[in-house]
C-alpha cells in the first residue's frame, strides 16, 4: 500500500493538478441510474495520450463479452518504460455500470491486496460520456476522449489526473 501513496504522490507532483472540474461525485446513498454495456461501445479501441508528467500513455478496450468490457492502461516513464498499468472490467452490476480496476508495477506486482480492488460506479451516462463517481470517460471532438480521475490529496480541494487521448486504432 505504500507504493500506492508513493505513486499517487508522484503521479500528482509530476502531472499538473487541476481542482476537480472533469469528476463527478455522488450524494452518500444516491441510486445508480440504468445503464446497459452498450451505453459504453465508443470506448473500444486503442488510444494513447499524454500523461504523468507528460510521458506517454495508453489504453485500450475490447469489445464486450457478455456483459463485461477488458481494458488496460499503461502509464510509461520519460524513458519509455512502463511506470505502472491497470486492468479494468467495465460491467454491468445491479442494472447500472461499474469499473473495477486493478493497478500493477511493471514487475507485475500488485498495489491492490490480492482480493481487493478499486471499485468506481456510474453517477450518468450521456451520449459519448459515462461520469463514474470520481472518474469520468468523455469525448472530447472527433477522435478524442478525456479520462479524469479525482485523486486524494494534501490539498483541501480535490485534486485531478486528467488524461487526454486520441484514438490511435479500433
């Protein structure tokens, strides 16, 4: 876990934090709203970006199966190597949406314990946007998609990594 604090510390020293303007947070106890996985289709493909500190990123998604959408994300350094990856299910749960993700070293150790795992639900889907509670997927113009993800922080506002991608294949 304290490689986690430690990352996500670098990630918002090395990224230039934003207060929270692309993440939504949901009232304690608010309903999740109806959503089916193909509210979530504009996601598949591949799409890189700038990101932690202006090195690469990427991410990509497949097409579902079943219910479930396989996604990855890598992080990589200002060398070229990989900083850290995800694997994410993006999938329907309780007759809404949910991404459960999992972060990895590029020793493919966990930050998660080996059960455990970072759970975002929707708060609303709109055409070419699904804002989770503290994560939110958008278009942005054609070819484009903005990922943001709230970040604790010693701050007292809220703090941002926000990613912009552009879709690079299907």
């Amino acid at each position: 876990m304290g490689k986690l604090a430690w990352l996500a510390g670098l990630a918002l020293l090395a990224a230039t934090p934003l207060a929270a303007q692309e993440t939504r947070m949901a009232a304690d106890g608010a309903p999740a709203p109806a959503a089916t996985i193909a509210e979530a289709a504009w996601l598949i493909g591949s799409w890189s970006g700038s990101g932690i500190g202006g090195a690469e990123a990427h991410e990509s998604w497949l097409a579902p199966s079943g219910d479930t959408m396989v996604g990855v994300f890598v992080q990589e350094t200002a060398a070229g190597g990989i900083m850290f990856s995800e694997h994410m299910y993006l999938m329907e749960q309780d007759g809404s949406l949910v991404v459960k993700l999992k972060h990895f070293n590029p020793d493919l150790t966990g930050w998660e314990e080996k059960d455990g795992m970072i759970t975002f639900r929707l708060i609303a889907a709109e055409p070419c946007a699904l804002y989770f509670n503290a994560l939110t997927y958008r278009c942005d113009g054609e070819g484009g998609m903005v990922v943001a993800v709230r970040m604790k922080s010693a701050k007292p506002e809220p703090q941002e990594l926000v990613f912009r991608f552009r879709k690079t294949g299907r």
